[in-house]
C-alpha cells in the first residue's frame, strides 16, 4: 500500500517525470500528472490525492498560485509549491495561500 496519493501539476515533462520517478522511490503513488490549472483542479476532484505537487508556472489561464488556491479552499488538500520562480511579487502570492 502507498505511503499517499500525489498529484502532479507541471508543465515540463521531464521535470514531471523526475518527480513521479522520486516520489515512487518513497513509495507513493502518483494518480496523475497534469500541465495546466484547471486540469489540476478537475484531477483533484476525479482522484481525491492527498498531497499536490504544484509549479507556479503552468500551461492554461489559471496560474499555479491560482490553481491552488481553488484546490486548498474547495477540497482541503494541501499544496507544496515547486518552482524555480524567485520573483518576490510571485512569493508574496504563493505565501498567501498558506
């Protein structure tokens, strides 16, 4: 039995694919990977994980911080940012969306 569900939302391949290799080290399971905000927010309805992986910058109209956000408030899972972002605008986002 895994250690948790994850849920990937990055836009790279390569960079998702690291991830997925990673985490399955550790035994957990990713149930999708996904590269745009609103389907993150489809996936985590449709899969229930327990943890998101999330990037800021992502494909679609809905940003990462964004994607989040409706994630945490509408289905109390919680989101760990990864990002390459620095700009301190973007962090000051991220920050308030616990």
């Amino acid at each position: 039995m895994p250690n948790g569900k994850l849920l990937v939302v990055e836009n790279d391949r390569t960079t998702a694919s690291i991830i997925k290799m990673l985490v399955q080290k550790f035994d957990y399971e990713v149930v999708d990977i996904v590269s745009a905000g609103a389907h993150a927010i489809s996936s985590t309805e449709k899969n229930n994980p327990d943890l998101v992986l999330m990037d800021i910058s992502i494909d679609g109209d809905i940003d990462g911080i964004t994607a989040a956000n409706t994630i945490i408030n509408n289905y109390n899972t919680p989101v760990v940012y990864i990002t390459s972002y620095s700009d301190k605008e973007i962090l000051r986002r991220a920050l308030l969306t616990s």
